[in-house]
C-alpha cells in the first residue's frame, strides 16, 4: 500500500545540499527562517566527495615530494617515490570513505531539515519529493525556493563516448587502483590537475587539448604548467581534436586523433568542462522550460533571484554552479550567503528590490574579484580580469608583468621558475587583476583579493610591504616596474 503522501510547510525550500545549499540553507536559518535541504546524494556535494577535496588529496603529496627534491639537502634525503596506496588511503580520509555521517549532523546541529530523495518543483513555491525510503514529500515555501543542484560534466560528440565506461572527474578521483596508461581528454583545470596526479602516481599519462591549456588564463601562466607536467611525463597534445574513443577486447581503449595518430590506454579520462544541473527540476512547470531543447541556463539578479518568472513573483533563487555563473565551490559559497541573508531579509521587510553593491545582499564579487587556484606544481592562481577581459569590459587598463625572481623564490627551491602579472585600470589607479604562476603562489592570491575587492590606490598599496626574504617580495618589484 502506498503510503500518504507528507505535506509541510517550510520558509525555505533548497534543493541541493552541496557546499552552496548547505550555506543558504544556513544563513537562512540564522535570519530567524525555517529550512529544508533536499538531497539524492551525499550531503556535502560535489565538493566534499568527488573534486575539491579528494582532486586535492591526490595532488598534494606529490608537490610535496617534489618540493623536497628541489631544495639541496632535502633532495639527497628523498630516496623514495610516491606510495599510490598511502595517497590513496589519504584520499579516503578526506572523503570520509564517501560517507556523510559528519555533515549531516552538521546539518541537524544547525537547526536546517533535511529530506533525503529526488525533488522537483510543480508550481511556485512548490516542491515535491520522491524521498529515497519510498516516501512522498509535498512542501511548500513561504519565502523561497533555492536551486543549489551544481553541475554536471558535458559530453563532447566524440564517436563512441556515449557508449563506453570511461572516466569522468567522478571515477577518477574516487579511483581505487592507478592505471598502468591514462588518456586524459580535456585541457581545462580538471584535466591537468588530474593528469599530474596520476602521472606522479605512477601512470603513463597523454593529455589531449583540442587548443591550449588552460585557455582562460594568460599563456605566460599556462606555459609554466605545460612545462610541468611535460617535466612529470605527461605527454601533452596540444591543438588536437579526438575523433573517437573505442574499446579493445582485452578491456583497454583506443583513442584516435583528428590528426591521425592514435592513444592507447587502460582508462580514459574525459573532463571537457561542466554546465549547470538543471534537468529534471520541474521548470517547465513555472515557465522556464528551454523550448528548442537546448540546455536550460538560468540568469539571475545580484541576490541569487531568478529572472525572468513568468508571474512576477520574486519566490525562486539559484547559487552555486546551478546558477551558472562561476563554477567554483568557494564563489558559490559566497553566493549561497549572501542569498540566504537576503531572502532573511526579504522575509522581514529589511530589504527591498535590489541591495547596494559591496553589501552583504549582493554577489558583487562575481563581477569583480572571482579569485581561482590551479592546483597543480606550479601552481597557477588568479583575481579578477585579465587585459583582454579588462580591455573588452570597456576600461582604460595597462598590465605589468616579469618573472618572480626574487629572494624568497630562490630561498623556496632551486631554479624556481614564475611569472606575475597585475593588470591596472589607468582611470582610477586601482588593480583589475592579477595572476600567478610557480610553486606555492596559490598563497599570495589573498593578497591581490583584498587589493582588487577593496580597490586599494597603487600609490597606498606600495606602503604594504612584503616580508624579506618571501615569494611575496615580487608584489614590490611589480609596483617598481609600473613606476612607483
């Protein structure tokens, strides 16, 4: 007998409870509102269990490895390579071997419900829940429904991808064994963090980049990381397409090439970019169905709202990468705060329309100051516009740019190798960007953050000075170059 179906009432509806669902759900609650987290998977996310996290526990211990190697003294210690199994087993700790006993009485320590099942919404403000026991769940929002479902991986129109088993970013960093041959499909940050790791792990590794890698970032930057991995083994293959990917009888793949030329692997690794998790969540119902069948991109206001509801109701909202916006768990984060904070707001008449800029309403940041970290050795890390996106947006921008070459480098490692850029608006003296490339520079990115979010004047950011001897000294000789 099918049970009856539970009906409840809640101020706030997320579906979602990756790392931007909990955070809305959380700020929510703390302005005074009532909460449900709605979740199919694990409580945490994408995050938690199949990128940030375990991406970074496969890749630290071999930049730690390697930073050792590069330093006289500690290099002659290091008599051993990687252990996979030890990494492995860190991987797991930090995963929590993919079990979220943890964040779910996080969950419940916060005072935020939580519904474990399938939802989607039905009308405004209502939402159904086909819960995972079998049970029906009929809520409804007083305030807000909040879309926090992620993303999830595209599928190139490669021959052959959508029939065989191969790797997406999900299998390769839960991966239980390191294969003997990897071929890695995609030149974005996933694809070469990735790469590196297994390469250091052990893998024969060929990389394959239908253009350059890592084309957002300047090719200065991204040259430096070629060279690393080039120098860890990866064969890279750059401004190749693939054709095909076919399987072997003895369970091995073969990737061919738009070149001719062709891969041979044991596991195929496909990481082409991601785009926003939107299907099956009901929007058609509500009038924001994609009519011609192309993938449903939402577009919202500074507050996370969504645009363009067809009965002008302001009841639905989205952050993190199901807002499509900025792909990254620390900007969604962000996003789902100041969400949560403004629907609290909403709901007690505090707030009205649109927040002023830089308050703690608005995603302000999004357009401004979006810090992002490569994680592989080097590392590169960035903020803000690069001179083309500055130039394009209108602005009277110059850049200045050298190799880090400075005390605290040569004290990091032998033959450290880097490379900076701050890109400045002429108009009002104030930083528009900044990247960095080499080892270790993913902690002088902070910095440039608060530099550019705070538009601090370059005549007062030359009075912050850089500890002696640190890498950070090359934020002296960037302000010398310009001409202070």
């Amino acid at each position: 007998m099918t049970p009856e179906p539970l009906e409840r009432e809640f101020d706030v509806i997320v579906i979602g409870a990756g790392a931007a669902g909990e955070n809305v759900a959380d700020r929510a609650v703390q302005g005074g509102l009532t909460a449900v987290l709605v979740e199919a998977e694990l409580v945490g996310g994408e995050c938690s269990y199949w990128a940030c996290m375990p991406s970074k526990a496969l890749l630290r211990p071999g930049t730690a490895l390697h930073g050792a190697q590069t330093v006289p003294g500690a290099g002659e210690a290091v008599t051993r390579t990687l252990d996979a199994a030890a990494v492995l087993k860190r991987r797991d700790y930090f995963t929590a071997n993919w079990q979220d006993d943890s964040q779910v009485k996080w969950v419940e320590d916060s005072g935020i419900e939580l519904i474990r099942g399938h939802g989607w919404i039905t009308a405004p403000r209502a939402v159904e829940v086909a819960g995972l026991d079998g049970s029906t769940h009929l809520l409804t929002a007083r305030h807000a429904v909040v879309l926090a479902t992620g993303s999830t991986p595209n599928r190139p129109p490669i021959e052959g991808l959508a029939d065989l088993r191969l790797w997406g970013t999900r299998e390769a960093t839960s991966a239980k064994e390191i294969p003997e041959r990897l071929a890695v499909v995609g030149g974005g940050v996933a694809g070469v963090e990735l790469a590196q790791a297994f390469a250091r792990l052990g893998s024969k590794v060929t990389l394959v980049a239908r253009s350059r890698l890592l084309g957002t970032f300047p090719e200065e930057a991204a040259q430096l990381v070629l060279a690393g991995l080039r120098a860890d083994g990866v064969e890279v293959r750059l401004h190749t397409t693939t054709k095909s990917v076919s399987e072997n009888e003895d369970g091995t793949f073969t990737v061919s090439l738009g070149d001719g030329a062709s891969v041979s692997a044991d596991k195929v690794l496909v990481s082409t970019g991601r785009h926003p998790a939107l299907e099956g969540l009901g929007l058609e119902s509500v009038g924001l169905g994609a009519p011609d069948g192309s993938p449903l991109k939402l577009t919202t206001d500074s507050t996370g709202q969504v645009n363009g509801l067809p009965d002008g109701d302001p009841w639905l909202y989205a952050v993190g990468d199901a807002a499509g916006k900025n792909l990254l768990t620390h900007q969604g984060k962000y996003e789902a705060r100041a969400t949560g904070d403004a629907i609290a707001a909403r709901a007690k008449g505090e707030l009205n329309g649109e927040p002023a800029p830089w308050s703690r309403y608005a995603q302000t940041a999004n357009q401004h100051a979006v810090p992002n970290v490569v994680f592989t050795d080097p590392e590169l890390a960035s903020v803000g516009r690069t001179l083309d996106q500055a130039t394009k947006d209108g602005f009277n921008a110059t850049s200045v740019e050298l190799p880090i070459n400075v005390s605290g480098s040569s004290l990091h490692s032998e033959h450290y190798e880097g490379w900076a850029q701050l890109v400045v608006d002429e108009d009002r003296e104030v930083l528009l960007g900044a990247t960095f490339a080499g080892p270790d520079v993913a902690e002088l990115l902070h910095a440039a953050t608060i530099a550019v979010v705070g538009e601090v004047p370059l005549d007062r950011l030359w009075h912050a000075v850089p500890s002696y001897p640190t890498v950070s000294e090359v934020w002296l000789r960037l302000l010398e170059k310009y001409g202070l």
